[in-house]
C-alpha cells in the first residue's frame, strides 16, 4: 500500500487559501487533523492530502471546519 502524500503548513494554507496561523488554530481546537508534526517547537504540521481537500472543500462552500464540539451537537 502506498503512503500517503503528505503536505507542509505552508502548502496547506495555499491550497485552502487561509493563513498559516489559520491552520495551526484549526489543529489546536481539533478543527483540523494533522498527520504529523515536524520535530522543535515551531516544527511545521504535516497533512495528508484527503485531510486538506476535505478542508478546503468546506471553505470553498464559505464554511469554516466544525469544532469537535460542533460535530458531537
């Protein structure tokens, strides 16, 4: 099974048009998965490419990703 094409930060945001401080606000309230995290306090997230499509699908239709909370309600 092939592995999954993992995508930086910086790729990220430009594919889902938002800000990188975005993304890593998205990550902390589990807006956001991410697959991995690079090494150091500012390391870069990693995400898989489905992860970041299904992200900016939800923007593109002008939706923000639900919160954890906003999904169990």
């Amino acid at each position: 099974m092939p592995l999954p094409e993992l995508l930086g930060t910086t790729e990220a945001a430009k594919r889902i048009d938002v800000d990188k401080a975005t993304l890593t606000r998205w990550v902390a309230s589990g807006r956001m998965v991410a697959a991995a995290k690079l090494p150091k306090k500012n390391g870069a997230y990693l995400f898989t490419r489905d992860e970041v499509e299904r992200i900016a699908a939800v923007v593109a239709a002008g939706d923000t990703p639900a919160s954890p909370e906003e999904v169990k309600a």
